[in-house]
C-alpha cells in the first residue's frame, strides 16, 4: 500500500487532562515534536516518544531504497535488486544510488574512468598502515584509513560546494577497496598491489588482494560484483544513520564514513559475515547441526546469519546470493561448510522457536561461504561489506546534506537518574 493512501488525521485525547489533539498523518507518519503540544500545564516540556533502538521512528524522509521486509521487497530508486542483480554492474548501481537515475552510456564511461583514475591512496596511507601490528584487523586498519583520508583532503570540508563534495565521494568508492587490499596485504606481510586503473573495478580488487599475476575467472569477478551489488545501500541500518548522523555535524564526508566503517564492524551488523564462519566451524560437521539449534533455543548461543531487524521474512539478498554460491563453487569445488549451512538452514526454517520469532538468513549467512571460496580470509569479509556498502553512504550522506529538514542528529533521553544532591567530600564517603 502507498503511504499516500494512509494519510488522513489522529485524533488523540489526553486522559491526564481530557483535551483532544488532532494531528495530521502524512506518509504513514505523524510528527513527534507536534506531540510536544500535548501538555498537563504551561511549563510541561511537553510529550515526547520513548524509542530505544529506533524501532518505529523515521529519521528522514529518503529516496534511495525502499524496503518492505513483510514481503522480502528490497528497490534501489524503484529498481527490484532481483533484476539489478541479474542486469546491471557495481559501478552502474553506484552511480544509481548517488545520482537517483541510470547511467546513459556516456555518463557510465566516465564514471567508470572517474573511479578507475581515483583508486590508487597516497603512499603515506601504505606507510601508516606498514606501522600496525602484522594481525591488525583490516577493519581496524580500514576506519583509520578514512581518518587519514580526511586529513589528506581538507578541502572535503566544504560539504556545500558541488565539485568538491563529488570528489570525496567518489574517492569513498574508489579507495575503500585500496586501502582494504593494503591492510589485507600488511597481514600477510606483503607490499601492496596498486590498482590498474584498465581494469573493471571487482578485477581490479581481486588483483589487489591477490597480486598483479592473478587472472580471475571471470565467473568469480561477477559473482563478486554481485555481491557488492547486494551490499550497496539497505537504507536507515546501523552504519548508514551513523553515517548520516556523524555526517550531521557537518564533518566531512571521509570522517562520516570512518564512523560507518565504525558502525559495519560489530558482529550484529556487518561482522555477521565472519562470525558466520566462525559458527559453521565450530558446529564442524552436519550431524551436530541439532546439538547447536538446541543451544541456540536456549540462548547460549546465536544462529549468527539469522534474523533482521526488518525482514520478517526470506532476505531476498540471501537468495540471490544462494544462487551465486553454485555459480561460484562451479569454479572453486564445493566448501565443505555449504553442506552444514545449508542443513543448518534446513533445521530451523523447521524449527517453531525459529518460525515464531520470523527468523530467515539474511544477507551474511551465504557470502562468508562465496567469500571464503573466492580465497579472502574471514577478516576481511566485513571490508567487502564496506566496499559494497561505500555507494549506499555516500549516496545518502548527500541526500541528508541536501536536506532542508535536517538539522544536526541529536535524540532526546529520558532522564532516569537521581535528584539534585550535594556533593560529599572525599573523606566523608
Ligand atoms: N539467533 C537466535 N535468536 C535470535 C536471533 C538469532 N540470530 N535473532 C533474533 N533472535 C531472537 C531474539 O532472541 C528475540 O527472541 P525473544 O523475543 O524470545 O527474546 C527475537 O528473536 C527477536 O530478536 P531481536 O533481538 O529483538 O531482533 P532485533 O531486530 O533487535 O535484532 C539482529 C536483529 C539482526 C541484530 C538479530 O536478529 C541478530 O542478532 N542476528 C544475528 C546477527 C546477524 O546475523 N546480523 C546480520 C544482520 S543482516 C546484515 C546487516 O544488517 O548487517
């Protein structure tokens, strides 16, 4: 149903004091400082709404991605992901997402040269990094890359001026695979490999990973740009409204997305994919697939890969990206993980603990498993995440920033501790 068809008017009466308020709903929504009327005397701040989480609050109002995760619908500007998926490549979703239309062909060469040319960092990003310690995390390794971009590019401060804004956020496409293929060499004590700015940009990160010899099958190069296509924007998740938010402050963009990374690193969002492989290593073996649900029926553990916070049902990315796996394991051999994931799978769909609760695999059950057979370490799997998701910050970032309505992110609390007291000397306590 459009949210058009659910404007109209609420009408609320306060019981504390009997008056009714009327408040028009628009989109679906209502706005909550107009419930800031609702009040019990003059000098009442007025009500606001308790959302730990953010579990029914709309912080902006967006065009990019529409998500209805009842029905497994994800649209990057009105295309399904399913056809995007099949048809259309990285770069040209990227351009999609920041510029709100398709490419004509012209503009895709160029953008396609855009990047190309602004791949390679500066050495001192190399030279920084060659500091860390060998088993430093590439995530780690990869938000402190963005920091130092910020500082190499001041002019990135001027976030109203067209030319240079475009500039960092194409620099964001460009060098988060760069500085991941540095960080990813540093572990396994290599120098790094510079990008060849006539390659496609996915080849361009496996020969960055793997080394300039490396020819790809072509199969992994587009399983892999599928991937980054199912990963370029999910609209308001954990690292895009830290994006947005941080980005708020009016920083520049480079800070913003370190902040993202920040955010794609923990093990509910981004780090799912790597603990997902972690997990199907542990179970070891599919004939102790039961013995591991029934730990996670009685919470001492986490089906890592399952649930979403929107999607209540199938992640249409997982199977888009289940798809791939054969594609992928036609080139590689089969990972012997596959068989427990996919038993794994089987025994919860089946499960009431999991059906109750909508639990479906998302997005990181399946890539660690394409990840791991393309022969990336399960590091580095949250740094293919961020690669893939740099379009859907950038993207958004400039839609905030172009936002009248925005102003600078700052949520309110409910203040529960205590009442004013004196302070007591040190001595006395
Ligand atoms: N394994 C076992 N139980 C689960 C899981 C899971 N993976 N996910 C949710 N539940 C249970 C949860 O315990 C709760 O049960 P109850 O109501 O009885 O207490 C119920 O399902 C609802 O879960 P929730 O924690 O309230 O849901 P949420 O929206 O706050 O959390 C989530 C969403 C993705 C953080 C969570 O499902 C999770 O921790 N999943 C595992 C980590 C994961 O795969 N993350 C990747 C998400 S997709 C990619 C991305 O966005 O980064």
């Amino acid at each position: 149903m459009s949210t058009e068809a659910q404007d109209g008017t609420l009408t609320v009466t306060d019981n504390r004091t009997g008056q009714t308020y009327e408040f028009a709903i628009t989109d679906g929504t209502i706005r909550a400082t107009e419930l800031r009327n609702i009040r019990v005397s003059d000098d009442d701040f007025g009500l606001m709404t308790y959302d730990p989480a953010f579990m029914n609050t709309a912080s902006c109002r967006s065009a990019i991605t529409y998500l209805d995760g009842d029905n497994g619908v994800l649209r990057y500007r009105g295309y399904p992901i399913e056809q995007l998926a099949e048809k259309s490549t990285f770069l040209e979703v990227a351009w999609l997402l920041i510029h709100g239309e398709l490419p004509t062909a012209a503009e895709l060469t160029q953008f396609t040269k855009d990047i190309a040319d602004r791949m390679s960092v500066d050495p001192s990003v190399e030279a920084a990094v060659k500091a860390y310690r060998k088993d430093a995390h590439p995530m780690g390794v990869l938000e402190a890359g963005f920091g130092q971009l910020s500082t190499l590019y001041p002019e990135a401060k001027e976030i109203e001026s067209d030319p240079e804004r475009m500039d960092a956020l194409y620099n964001t496409i460009a060098k988060m695979p760069t500085i991941g293929g540095v960080a990813f060499r540093h572990n396994q004590g290599k120098d790094s490999v510079a990008p060849d700015p006539s390659l496609d940009y996915s080849t361009n990160i496996l020969k960055m990973f793997f080394g300039a010899d490396y020819e790809p099958d072509p199969r992994l190069v587009r399983a892999l740009d599928i991937l980054l296509i199912l990963h370029a924007d999910h609209e308001q998740n954990c690292s895009t409204s830290t994006v947005r938010s941080v980005g708020s402050s009016q920083v520049d963009p480079y800070s913003a997305v370190a902040a993202g990374i920040a955010a794609l690193y923990g093990p509910l969002h981004g780090g799912a994919n790597e603990a997902v492989l972690v997990m199907l290593r542990e179970i070891g073996s599919k004939e102790n697939v039961p013995e591991f649900v029934e730990k996670v029926k009685n919470r001492e553990a986490l089906l890592m890969g399952f649930g979403h916070r929107v999607y209540k049902n199938y992640d249409p990315r997982a199977t888009i990206i289940k798809k791939a796996c054969d594609d992928v394991f036609e080139v590689t051999g089969v990972n012997p993980l596959l068989e427990i994931a996919v038993e794994l799978e089987s025994v919860a769909l089946n499960d009431e603990f999991f059906i109750q609760r909508k639990l479906y695999p998302n997005v990181d059950f399946y890539s660690g498993l394409i990840y791991e057979a393309l022969g990336i370490p399960s590091e580095m799997f949250t740094v293919m995440f961020a690669i893939g998701r740099a379009p859907g910050w950038v993207a958004q970032w400039l839609e905030m920033i172009n936002d009248k309505e925005q102003k600078i992110s700052r949520p309110r609390q409910v203040y529960v501790g205590p009442d004013e007291r004196d302070y007591v000397d040190v001595g006395s306590r």
